[in-house]
C-alpha cells in the first residue's frame, strides 16, 4: 500500500509520494480506497535508491527491504493467491472466444472475412498475454481468427497491435479493427 512505501524506500512521505506519482497507473490499484502497487514497481524504485550516491548505513537498510519483500513475494500466502489468481485467468481464457463472438456479433473471422466457424475459431490476443498480462482478460484485445491466420500472427512474432496492423497491411486483412482497438487503450487509460 502506497502509505507504507516511505518505510520501505528508506525515505519521507513526500519523497514517496513523488515516486508513486512517477509509477505508471497500470501498476497500481485502488483497494478501498486505498492506493496498492505492484511488487514490481515497488522492487524497480528500491533498486535505482540503492544503486544511487547514498551512505552505506541507508543502503543495509534497503537492502532489508528488499529481503523482506522478496519473502513476501516468496511465501506460501502469496502462491496461493497467484494459483488461485492464475485459475481465474484461465477459466476467464476459455470463455474469450465465446464472449467476443456474442457481444459483437461476429459472423466472420476478424481479420479475412471468412466465414466463421464457432466450433474451430480462436480468440488471439493482439497484445501478447506474456508482456501485457493486465490485458488477459479484456475482449477488445483479441481477434477471432482460423487456426491457419493465428499460426501465420504467431510464427511472424506479432507482439501488439502495430506488429499486427503490419501484417495485416503485408497479408491483405482486414485492419478496420485497428482503430477500435486504439479506442479502447484509451478508455483504459481515462479510467
């Protein structure tokens, strides 16, 4: 929780009140009204103070910060709650499909017009699960593809939607989803 970082920084409330100003809205959440931050934005900072022109004495106690954070990180509690957390996921995974089809009405692959087939259409991520996992679960990122245009997207290492675009500007498919897309980032990123 944000009000508890000055101790783990090592600094005052304002200076880690600045540092969460600084931290990107993706990595924090609002929890009852209070503000919480990803482990990884928290570890991030910690490392540019110890890295910085500080005395040995503030460095030892950042690094105990880190210790502690990593055993936080590390427990049993924490790989419960990322087992019980990666099961959401996954069941919410293998209704995408379905959810995308019924809300918008798809009649035909996405991306070349095809007739769609329910029961061999696949939902492919246009910002891969690996690098933007907060986006796991969001409908409007992905497309209803064949199996043959999803290999085609995965074996030309399409990372996002501008990876995507290129493509299907290269294959001659349809890119009218493209500014769809960018609509929604930026709802997200109003919210």
């Amino acid at each position: 929780m944000e009000d508890y970082l000055f101790t783990i920084w090592r600094t005052d409330k304002a200076t880690a009140s600045y540092f969460v100003d600084g931290i990107s809205d993706i990595d924090k959440s609002n929890f009852n009204g209070s503000t919480c931050i990803n482990y990884s934005a928290v570890i991030y900072r910690l490392n540019e103070i110890i890295d910085s022109p500080i005395t040995d004495k503030r460095r030892g106690y950042l690094r105990l910060s880190e210790d502690i954070g990593q055993s936080v990180r590390d427990s049993d509690a924490a790989e419960v709650y990322r087992l019980k957390y990666n099961e959401h996921i996954n069941s919410i995974k293998k209704e995408m499909k379905n959810r995308r089809i019924e809300h918008f009405g798809i009649e035909n692959y996405e991306l070349t017009g095809s007739f769609l087939n329910k029961a061999t259409a696949e939902f492919h991520h246009i910002r891969r699960q690996s690098t933007c996992p907060d986006l796991i679960s969001m409908i409007w990122n992905g497309v209803i593809v064949n199996k043959d245009t999803h290999n085609v997207i995965t074996s030309r290492n399409a990372n996002d939607e501008y990876d995507l675009l290129d493509l299907c500007e290269e294959q001659g498919w349809n890119t009218g989803w493209f500014n769809d897309y960018q609509t929604s980032l930026k709802s997200l990123d109003m919210q």
